[in-house]
C-alpha cells in the first residue's frame, strides 16, 4: 500500500508540474484529538481541483480511563489503586479524491473521496493484584501490563471543502471498515475492541474528518 501511495503522489506532481501549476497544502485534522490523535495532511491537487492526493502521518500520545478502564476483580476503594492507561503509537495514511460534479464554485466543493489508514499502538495498563502474607491477610500490588496492537482503516467519505485563496477548511462523512488484531490478554482485561468508537474496534464505524490548513504553492 505504502508503495502504491508513493506511486499516485509521484504521478500526480508530475502531472502537476507538466502544466507548471504545482498545488499543496499543508492540513492538520482537528476530528483526530478526541481520540488523543496528532494528524498532520498533506494535500496534492491538480491544477483544476478536479483530482486531489492526502498523505499524512499520525502520532498517538495520551492517557485514558473512561469506558476503557476495567478490572478483572471487583474494584475496592479502601484497598486498591486506580492508574491511567497509557496509550502511544505512530501511523500513516493517504486519501484518493474526485470532484463530483461542475456546478460547484471556486470557494465550495464537494469531493467522494477513497482512503486507508495504519495505526500501531503501544499500550500500558495496570491491574490490582493481590498477595498473600500470612493467610487470612493479603495486599494489593499494581501490577503493570504492557501489549501492541495494530488496526487498518479502509474508508469512504463525501468531502465539502472550503478554499479561497490561502485557508483550507473541510468537513468529511462517511464509513469505515476497520481490522484490528487486539491480542487476548488486553480482551481480558479492557475493553478496547467492544464500540465502534474504539481504537480497537473490528467492523463498520462512521468516520468523520475535519482538516483545516492552508495552501503553500
């Protein structure tokens, strides 16, 4: 995939360049930091705007609880502690667009747009255990737990772009299909894989993007 991308990227400013009207712009997606998410888009685009290549990068970094937090174990207030998954990871991704239709102005358009995205996570996460002193008498010790997992999103959206001259701003809706290969000890013990807003999740979610940048040259 990665060497199909670079392929259509290679064409596409060739083609560019050929008409000496080289487009770009440089995007961040803005719908990406609910889930902790750092997106950073590059856009090619024929002169026309007819056709249109994103590429970008993803950095992960950040701590969550919420509906992902749970212990085997009934949980106890007095005794145990509660720390924060810790959840990184780094990936990539690329978007093939097409105008629909000519009746859309300079400043308003409407894209269908085909993509994929990669994401490898690393994930930390913490488990009361306890230990036997002298029987009856127990404590509890934090244990930590550390396991990867990978997911590839293959998407379809409708774009409406926004582009005067210089700002770029976009909203994108659609459908994706996700894999992920999240291991048995993490299903043992969180549930990242359960709603389709996980970042582990295994089948249709919607997808929403929202880029905003600018255009370079």
């Amino acid at each position: 995939m990665k060497k199909i991308s670079i392929i259509i990227a290679l064409f596409v400013i060739q083609n560019c360049k050929a008409q000496d009207s080289t487009v770009f712009a440089l995007l961040g997606n803005f719908a990406q930091l609910p889930y902790q998410c750092f997106e950073l888009d590059g856009l090619i685009s024929t002169p026309d705007r007819q056709f249109q290549l994103l590429f970008g990068a993803h950095l992960t970094d950040g701590y969550t609880n919420a509906q992902q937090k749970r212990n085997v174990k009934p949980f106890e207030e007095a005794f145990m502690k509660k720390a924060s998954d810790k959840i990184q990871g780094v990936g990539f991704g690329g978007q093939a667009r097409m105008k629909l239709g000519d009746r859309t102005n300079n400043l308003w358009k409407v894209y269908a747009g085909l993509g994929a995205n990669y994401y490898n996570y690393n994930l930390r996460f913490y488990e009361n255990d306890y230990v036997y002193d002298q029987p009856p008498f127990y404590h509890y010790i934090v244990a930590v737990h550390k396991e990867k997992f990978k997911r590839l999103a293959v998407d379809a959206q409708v774009i409406f772009n926004y582009s005067p001259k210089i700002f770029f701003l976009e909203l994108g809706l659609g459908v994706a299909y996700n894999h992920s290969n999240i291991p048995k000890s993490i299903e043992d013990y969180r549930t990242y894989h359960t709603s389709n807003l996980d970042y582990g999740f295994t089948g249709l979610s919607p997808v929403i993007s929202l880029h905003m940048g600018a255009w370079l040259f």
